[in-house]
C-alpha cells in the first residue's frame, strides 16, 4: 500500500488577524502551500478542511470555503472534518486515508479558526461543546474549568505541582520567542508565571492565566501526496507511524480522569508501529492546551510514572537544549490555539524542524519527531512519528 508523504506546507501568523473569517484565512495559506510543494490546483485531487466552528461563524459549509478563495479549486472533492481541538489532524488523517486508499494521488488540508472575533465570555461557551455537555457545561470557568478541575484533582493525589507548571509555561514562552508564527512572542520567566498577580490571576484555579493557552485566529495548510509522487518533488516527509485513539467523552464515566488513557494507547501503538522507544525521538510537539496537560502528556507518552511528571520539566529533560525538546515552537501556549488550525499547524512545525526549514527555531538535532495532538480532554488522541525521507 501506498504511504502518504507531507511535501509541501504553509502557515499564516497566529494571534488576532485583520482577516475577517475563515475563508479569507484558509485563503491566505492555500496558495503558498501548493507554491512551496512546487504544484498547481489541477494537481489536486482533494481537499480537506479542519474547521471547528461550532458558533463562531454563522457562515458554515466550510469545506466549500476553500474555492472561494482560490476558484481554480472549485471543481475538487472538498469535505470538511471537526473533531474538536484535533479537527486539524481528523482533517490530515482523512486525507492521508484517501492518498493511501489510491483514490487520489494529491490532497490540500486546509485547518483554521476565526475566534477573536467572537466575545470571551461566548468563546468559553462554544469551547464547551467539547465537553460532556449533560454533566460538564456547569463547571465554573468553562473549559479552561474543566482542566482545572483534572488539575486539583492531581495536585490532591500526588501534591501542588503549580511550580513545575510555571516551569512548563516559561518554557514554552521562552520556545516561542524567536517563532514568527507565535501569537505571543514574549519571555514571561519562571517567576512571574509562578506568581498570581493583576496581570496573572487564576482563570481556573489552580490554573492561572499563564497556564492557559490563547484565544487565537490563524490557518495552516498541508500538501499530501503518495510516495510515487512525492519522489519527484523537493522534499518529502513520511509517518513512520500514526495512531488514534479514543477515550470516554465524560471524565467522570472514566476509571481514572488523570490516567489520558487514550492517549497513553495511541503513543504505545504509534512507537510499537514505528518500532521506537520515545527517547528515540528527536523533539516532540505536543497538545499544551493548558500546562497540566503537558505534564500529564509526558506522563502518556511513557516520559514519566503517573504523578511525576513534574521531573521531566525539573530535569530540563523537555527543555530546548535537553535530552528531548518539547515544543520547540512553543506549543499552544505561546503560538496559540486556533481550533481548526492547531493539528495542522502542530504537524507543519515538525515538518519544518525535519526539512531544516524552522529557521531560528531550528533544532540542532531533527531526525524523528513526535506530534500529538487531542480534541476534548484527551477524548480524540492523535500521534504522528515523521521522519525526513528527501
């Protein structure tokens, strides 16, 4: 069977965009992405949108979106995908089953989000429709409530890790800095994330502003083609492996909410697949929605036991310069997080750091790279393992 191959890509900025919906933000990345792949729009054979939406647009139909910014398209299979904050990789995934399925030999993945827009306090609420409505739409907070629910219930199981938080989101600020792509490009230090103040207060307690990632606007685009054709593009970038895995939407239904059940399975079958251990890895960008997802998520990925997390940032283990970076871009923390966007944006980095493309975020050392990415509460986990194979 054929494999799919990442050969060309495009990102636009993160952050709040002068470009008013998502038609014009798909449109911005449509283009330069078939330009970096070296192809036309009668190259491709499909196209597949990630967009969330779900009450930040009353304009849906958002797989048809992509023609109107670019009308050479308009006659290409175009479907789009939402899987909350995974929508991007349910999008990239689809296309690759349809590369792989022989049905096509080029696709387009389109992911974006237009969320600024839309006034905080209903922005909380659409974010909660990635929850367990019937049970989880009361929590205080939103869904940044939700994450600070898990993160009270770890801190009561295994001890307040606020500071290994702090560590996480200086981090990945730090990471973020040099990352034209990043919606806040800016140095916050240890000690200011670590502390609760006016510009720092707890959104959710025991997470803090700091802790949570951004309200953002912003598109990324994939151009997938199967390895026949991609042999004689530029550059090619393979999957190793790729796995998804589910877990039970509602947290309370779950044996254990701090377990990431799924996504412990989904690295587990993806490093089985690709016959790796994690420390083979080159760099990981993973799902930082909020920083107690990242340390849970270095516990998933088999970095850490359950309820030490916290050694793996203490040890600069995920530090830039350590023994295995993660998010050299600065995660969703600092680049932020347009829904739709995120998956593809998260799979685009990677594919940056492999090709030597990631310019003064570039790594040293990027041979393998890890991507995960989750919609909900680690509900729809996805992992990716890329490698360079032109």
């Amino acid at each position: 069977m054929t494999k799919a191959q990442i050969v060309g890509w495009a990102h636009s900025p993160f952050g709040k965009s002068e470009l008013e919906d998502t038609e014009s933000l798909m449109a911005s990345v449509t283009v330069p992405a078939m330009e970096h792949a070296g192809i036309g729009a009668a190259d491709v054979d499909g196209i597949f949108v990630g967009v969330m939406n779900n009450g930040f647009s009353k304009q849906d139909f958002q797989g048809a979106l992509v023609a109107m910014g670019h009308e050479e398209l308009g006659y290409v299979p175009a479907v789009r995908m939402e899987n909350a904050c995974s929508t991007g990789s349910a999008a990239l995934y689809s296309a690759m089953d349809f590369i792989e399925s022989g049905r096509g030999r080029i696709a387009l993945v389109v992911g974006a989000e237009k969320m600024t827009a839309t006034p905080t306090a209903e922005v909380g609420d659409i974010l909660l429709n990635a929850c367990y409505r019937k049970e989880e739409a009361d929590v205080d907070g939103g869904f940044a409530g939700l994450f600070g629910r898990i993160a009270q219930t770890y801190f009561q199981r295994y001890g307040d890790r606020s500071d290994a938080l702090a560590m996480i989101a200086a981090k990945n600020h730090s990471n973020g800095l040099h990352n034209p792509y990043a919606h806040m490009r800016r140095d916050f230090g240890f000690d200011f994330c670590n502390t609760v103040s006016d510009k720092n207060p707890y959104v959710a307690g025991p997470l803090r502003r700091t802790d949570c990632s951004l309200i953002s606007d912003g598109a990324a685009a994939l151009v997938i083609a199967d390895e026949e054709t991609a042999a004689g593009m530029k550059r090619a970038i393979a999957f190793r492996a790729r796995k998804q895995v589910n877990d039970i939407l509602a947290l309370a239904h779950r044996a254990d909410m701090l377990a990431f059940e799924g996504a412990r399975r989904a690295w587990a079958g993806a490093l089985e697949q690709a016959d790796l251990a994690v420390t083979d890895l080159s760099f990981v960008e993973t799902h930082d929605c909020f920083t107690i997802a990242e340390m849970i998520e270095y516990e998933a990925m088999g970095l850490a036991k359950p309820g030490e997390g916290h050694k793996v940032i203490r040890d600069g283990v995920s530090a830039r310069d350590g023994a295995l970076p993660i998010n050299p871009s600065g995660g969703l923390k600092s680049k932020g997080h347009p829904i739709g966007a995120t998956g593809v944006s998260m799979h685009v980095m990677a594919a940056m750091q492999l090709a030597g493309e990631a310019g003064d975020i570039q790594l040293p050392k990027a041979e393998l790279a890890g991507v995960f990415n989750m919609g909900g509460a680690a509900v729809a986990n996805y992992v990716s393992i890329l490698e360079r194979v032109k």
